[in-house]
C-alpha cells in the first residue's frame, strides 16, 4: 500500500489555511466495525481534522457501515440520500463510506452511480488508504474508491479511541466458516491472524496507559492463529496476555463452540485476568437446523463445552446468540431451542428473527414461516429467557461482585452501572469520579437484566 506520510503532509499542507476542519465518523454494526471507526479518526487526526457529533457542522463525514443485514444497508442509503441536501448547501463538504457494504462490488457501483454526493468509497481492509483516497477528493476526482483486500494491519497505526477506559483489539480478521445465513465472509474476507507480538506489545500498552478492560475481538477469536506457520494459538495467547502487568480484565469475542477446546476452557479458568464468562453464539437447539446453517457442531457436542464449563464451576456465566424462525424451522425445531436453554441456562440471550441476507445460501431457501409466527416464536423465547434469568441470578445473592463502572444509570438517578467479571450488568449508588474504575459491591437484589448491589469499602 502506499505510503501515507507524504499524502498527509500535503493534505495538510493545502487544508491549513482552513480554520478548525471538523470531521463527523459514525460507525454501524458490530465492535470490529468500531474499532475500524477509531482507526479512520487516527488517520484523520494525522491529518489536522478534529471531530463532531454533528453531521452538520462537518466538513468532511464518514459512514462507516455494516452489511450484516439488508434492514442496516437500507438504513445507510437512507441516511447518505438524505445528504444530498447537505452537499448542495455545502459543496466543500466531501463525504466517504466505508465497512462491509462497500466490500460489495454491486453495492459500491450502486453507490457511485446513484449517490453522486459521495466522494469515496473505503473498503474494509484498505483504510491506509483513506489519505490517497482524499487527496484525490481534494484535487478534484470526482469519485474515487479502494475495496481491494489488503494483508497489512497498519501496526502501530493511531486510533482516537471512543473510551479512556476500554479498548478493542481486533486480534484476527474475515471468517472461514460460511454459516449459510451470514454475509461477513463475503465482506470481510478469510482467516487472517495478527503476529501474537504485535497483540501484546498493543495490549501492554493499553494497560500502561491504564485501560482496565481490554477486548479482544475477531469473527472466530478460537480460531486464532491457525493461519500462521508456527503461531500461538488462542489459548496460549490468552495465557500470554495474563502476564502482562496491570490491573485490568481480558475479555474476548466472538466463540464458534466447533473451536472452543478444552484448552480454551482451561486457560479461561487458569488465567487470573481473563474475565469468567463465554459468549458461545448456539443460534439453535435443533440439530437439523444447525446442519442447513452449516454450524458443524451438533446440540451434543456443544453441551460437552457447557457441562465442562459448569463441572469446573456450576455458576460459571454463559451467553448466547439465537436466530428465531430460520427457512422453515418447525415448531419442533422451535420446541428444541426452547428445552436448550432451559438446560443451558444463560445468563442472556442476543435473539434475532431471521431476516433474508441477499449473497448468502439460507437466501435462495423458500420459506414458509409467516411474519407472524416468528414474532410468536420471538416473544416466547424472551419470556423463557427472562424466568431464567430472574431465577439464575439468584445465585449472586449476598455475593460480593468486582465491577467496572462505566458510566451513570439510565433508570436511577445517583446509581452508577457497569459490568461484573461475569459481565452481568450490576447497577450501584456511587459518584462519578468512579467511572472507569473497579469497584466491589454486595449484591442485595436481582432483576430479569441485572443485579443491584452497594459499594463495599
């Protein structure tokens, strides 16, 4: 890719005439997505840009978007027709999209034939080349665009970070599973790890800056570093970020139960900072529909890692992701998820009703599930879920719970809210000034979504 420190230089060059240029970055989607967004704002401070909240005071913007479903791409052209107005009252104003969508050659045509108020079109992977792409917005190209699938992370690469507290650290890109209702292997691209080195070097840094929780992302973290000759795998890296000095908590997301082995379990349990709770994304309790999602796992399979989890701890935290109604779930199929978590026992569900993703093989699958029913299916699930839930936070009772605040309740005014080591939601009486810090309570009630405690001394 092409080296930046030049472009930046003249963009700065012919922008420092300009009095205080404000760029708006607003990121859709998932975590991954995020940090992409704190990436594009390192570039961008490089640049001389300072940032705002208000599309209308920018002169530069950025939709940096997600292409998970149809509903979200319909949101973004939404938004980008509606800036049409913005551009005519405004013709310096220069506007990119970048993320998932435009990895999408018929996405990234359509928005450079229908949307001519865009500027530039950044795919994915090639966000070192946001300044080239600019440059040539500033020297007049009417559109240009870069959707080419680069291998370089651009380490060491200056992100504007949305918290001072927590911070992502995408730790592997693209999937290699192509579960047959998802599109990110389309847009983000196979299995690519980065060197175990440059994730701590990363990390320690973050925690000698004082973040008190890291989170470790990718699309199939438990796949880590099978792509490298001779790399760590997850577990072991896991295990080498735990030796790493400071206070702070490791968390990770997101687990393919096909790769969560033993030896993830136990380096969950072994390591003293890595938080004790696993996102394990099931999406069914039926086995017939996990084989036309392509899941390979079966329902056995996946409960050995859940007894294993609760054999070492039997309140260990577990959560989930479920797609209701996928093509032609029968009410058996239904029924099956439904005893699933019954027997699981999650702490919380992310539940969605299927919605058909065009490019992916569950699209081209005629289904005969109503709207109707699947809204049915949806709200029996949650009412499940909450009883679970009500009932399996019991547990924390009288317990004392090591919280990170971070930030004030919404429902109660003077009570802060933050996220045990389980990641339960806990909800406190507490100031302020102790946001982004770790706290201890004694939990002295518990609702279908959270825990309510006071701070221990």
């Amino acid at each position: 890719m092409t080296d930046n420190k030049a472009i930046i230089e003249k963009i700065k060059e012919v922008l420092g005439g300009r009095s205080e240029l404000k760029a708006y970055v607003r990121s859709f989607g998932c975590q991954l997505n995020v940090s992409d967004g704190e990436k594009i704002k390192g570039l961008l401070k490089k640049m001389g840009y300072g940032f705002t909240e208000d599309e209308n005071e920018a002169d530069l913007i950025i939709l940096n978007t997600c292409a998970v479903r149809e509903n979200a791409e319909d949101r973004v052209f939404g938004i980008v027709g509606s800036m049409k107005k913005l551009k005519e009252l405004k013709p310096e104003l220069i506007i990119g999209i970048s993320g998932c969508m435009t990895a999408q050659e018929h996405i990234a045509e359509k928005i450079r034939k229908s949307y001519p108020q865009v500027d530039f079109v950044l795919g994915t992977s090639a966000i070192n080349s946001l300044p080239r792409l600019l440059w040539n917005c500033l020297d007049g190209q009417k559109f240009s665009a870069d959707t080419s699938e680069y291998a370089d992370f651009s380490e060491g690469a200056e992100q504007v970070r949305e918290s001072t507290f927590k911070a992502s650290v995408p730790i592997m890109f693209g999937c290699n599973n192509f579960c047959t209702y998802c599109i990110v292997p389309y847009v983000r691209g196979r299995e690519r790890s980065r060197r175990a080195e440059d994730i701590i070097k990363e990390v320690t840094e973050l925690a000698a800056q004082g973040y008190k929780e890291i989170m470790l992302l990718g699309q199939n973290v438990n796949s880590y570093g099978n792509d490298l000759d001779g790399g760590m795998s997850f577990p072991q890296l896991l295990r080498s970020l735990n030796e790493i000095d400071g206070d702070f908590v490791i968390r990770f997301m997101s687990s393919h139960p096909k790769d969560a082995s033993k030896e993830l379990l136990d380096a969950i349990f072994d390591c003293e900072k890595v938080a004790k709770h696993l996102h394990l994304p099931v999406q069914s309790g039926s086995n017939e529909i996990l084989s036309k999602m392509n899941r390979r796992y079966t329902v056995e399979k996946y409960l050995e890692t859940v007894d294993y989890l609760r054999e070492r701890d039997p309140g260990f935290s577990l959560t989930t992701d479920l797609i209701v109604g996928f093509p032609n779930e029968s009410d058996e199929d239904f029924r099956q998820t439904l005893e699933l978590i019954k027997r699981v026992k999650y702490d919380n569900i992310y539940s969605f009703i299927y919605s058909r993703r065009t490019g992916t093989k569950a699209a081209e699958i005629d289904d005969r599930i109503s709207e109707e029913t699947k809204g049915l299916r949806m709200r029996e699930l949650l009412e499940v879920q909450r009883e679970i839930s009500t009932e399996h936070y019991k547990r924390f009772l009288g317990k004392r719970m090591r919280i990170l605040a971070d930030g004030e309740s919404k429902k109660h005014e003077g009570f802060l809210t933050g996220k045990s080591n389980e990641f339960i939601i806990a909800e406190f009486a507490g100031d302020s000034s102790l946001i982004g810090q770790f706290v201890d309570i004694e939990v002295t009630e518990v609702k279908n979504w959270a825990v309510i405690g006071r701070i221990i001394d």
